[in-house]
C-alpha cells in the first residue's frame, strides 16, 4: 500500500516536489492549508506531512512556526530543496509584457530583485503553483506566476524567465511531520534534536534554562519565540540543538532546562542534513 503525504499547496507547489524526492512513488495529498495538512496527519487520513519551515533567502515561514507548538505530531526528518524560480505566464506573452507577479510571500520575497529590476509588481497568494490558476482564469498577458517549472507545464503556460531567484544558492527547509516519535539510533553521526520549553517566570530563567546547552558543548543552531494567545508577557519558545537524547552530555543540559521551565515537549530527533 502507498504512503499518503500531505502538502500544502497545489500540483507543482514546492512542497508537492519535496514529498515527491523524500516519499517517491506515493499518493500525494494536497491542502489548502499548512494547518489542514497537520490535521490530515492527526487524524490519520495520511501517513506523513512535509512541511516548508524556512528559507535560506527569505528567512522562517511565519505561520508554520507558529502551528508547530499546537499540533501535537513529531518532527521525523527534515530536508533541502534547491529552489528555482521562474516567471510564467500565458502563451505567447513576453516578459516586457508582465506587470504584475502572483505567488506566495516566501517566492515573491525570494525574487525581489528580479521584480524590482522589471518594474514588476508582487501580489501576494497563498500557493506558487496555485498562482498557475490565476494566470488561466485572468487571461491577461500583463500577470504572471512565479512558481517551478513542473507547475509551469502542468498548467499549459510558458516560463518568460527562469531562475530568477535573487541567490543562486536560494534553499527551502522541510520538515516530516508524524503522529509518533520515532527517534533513530544514536550511531555516532550528526543529529537535530527540536524542542518546546516555556521559561519559569523568575529573573535570568532564559538564560539558565539554555545554560546547560553551552556548558555541555552542544551547539544551539535556532531558537524562536512566541507570546501565548492573549497576552505580551508570557512566552514559550522553539529550539533545535545538535544533539541525541542518548548522550549524557544532553542528558545534563535537559536536566537544567528542566528545572528553569514550566514546561518542556520534545518535538523530535532526526538525522541533520
């Protein structure tokens, strides 16, 4: 039987290319939402989610990292996605022609040098490959999509430029989002280990809770904070720390981390990238 594996977005969308590379030759279930497709995961009506967390480019994408402390599922994995860009449009249009660019923020933001450079003006939707559509049904040659290549031949329309990324090295992170907590065998090699924690309310509990991590020589490579629904005072916190549960050194800074919090929820352990 295949694998399902939601994604949010459309046929062609970025994420619908990273399931394809992570889970080849499975069923892929598309969602108009990051949130539906966590939920396709909790309920389970899929087996997994890929969800983009952040570009190399255009920094965190905002609304995932605010779900991740709801949802309740584990980070299994995550993944690279070089992203290429292209301007597409109607046949028989030229880019001379283009006046404005849909497509989601992280894209338009992606290419911003490219649109500014051709007096192209963004206009902001929730998917790439979606914005495919709404180049069909305006049927104007002025608007464009910027979306991949695959979206660009799956909906009939022609690439006006390619690759029009601002930074050729322009990468999206994914994460493998499941209903259990798989943790891989510590084997010695490179692990992210993901985290949420919310700080007891005493002076410096920041900065003790997270001591540990420094004192027992384990990198820290991101920490993201949110204010709890309702309130600018209380907040809790996303981590990822280069470490596996298994080792003592991690051991110790939890047992620190522990002791200055509220609470802590382990969202997973996977092999780093």
């Amino acid at each position: 039987m295949k694998l399902k594996i939601a994604y949010q977005g459309v046929a062609g969308a970025y994420s619908n290319i990273a399931a394809q590379k992570i889970y080849p030759d499975s069923e892929y279930v598309a969602c108009d939402t990051f949130a539906e497709a966590f939920a396709k995961v909790q309920d389970g009506q899929v087996d997994f989610a890929v969800i983009p967390v952040e570009n190399s480019t255009a920094g965190r994408v905002s609304d995932v990292h605010f779900l991740l402390p709801k949802t309740g599922l584990f980070i299994g994995g995550e993944f690279l996605l070089p992203i290429h860009h292209q301007l597409i449009g109607l046949k028989g249009a030229k880019l001379s022609d283009i006046k404005i660019a849909m497509s989601h923020p992280q894209a338009l933001a992606q290419s911003a040098v490219f649109l500014q450079n051709h007096n192209i003006t963004p206009e902001a939707r929730i998917d790439t490959a979606k914005s495919c559509e709404f180049v069909l049904e305006y049927g104007d040659k002025s608007r464009a999509a910027i979306a991949s290549s695959l979206a660009a031949e799956i909906y009939g329309l022609e690439i006006l430029a390619s690759n029009i990324e601002t930074m050729q090295n322009n990468t999206t992170r994914f994460l493998i989002m499941s209903r259990e907590n798989i943790v891989p065998e510590d084997d010695g090699g490179d692990f992210v280990t993901s985290f949420i924690f919310k700080a007891r309310n005493i002076p410096a509990a920041l900065y003790k809770a997270l001591g540990g991590f420094a004192t027992n020589g384990i990198n820290m490579i991101k920490i993201e904070s949110y204010l709890e629904s309702g309130t600018f005072v209380s907040a809790q916190f996303y981590v990822e720390v280069e470490s596996h549960p298994s080792r003592k050194s991690f051991q110790n800074a939890f047992d620190e981390l522990k002791f200055f919090s509220e609470s802590v929820h382990v969202l997973g352990t996977y092999v780093k990238k």
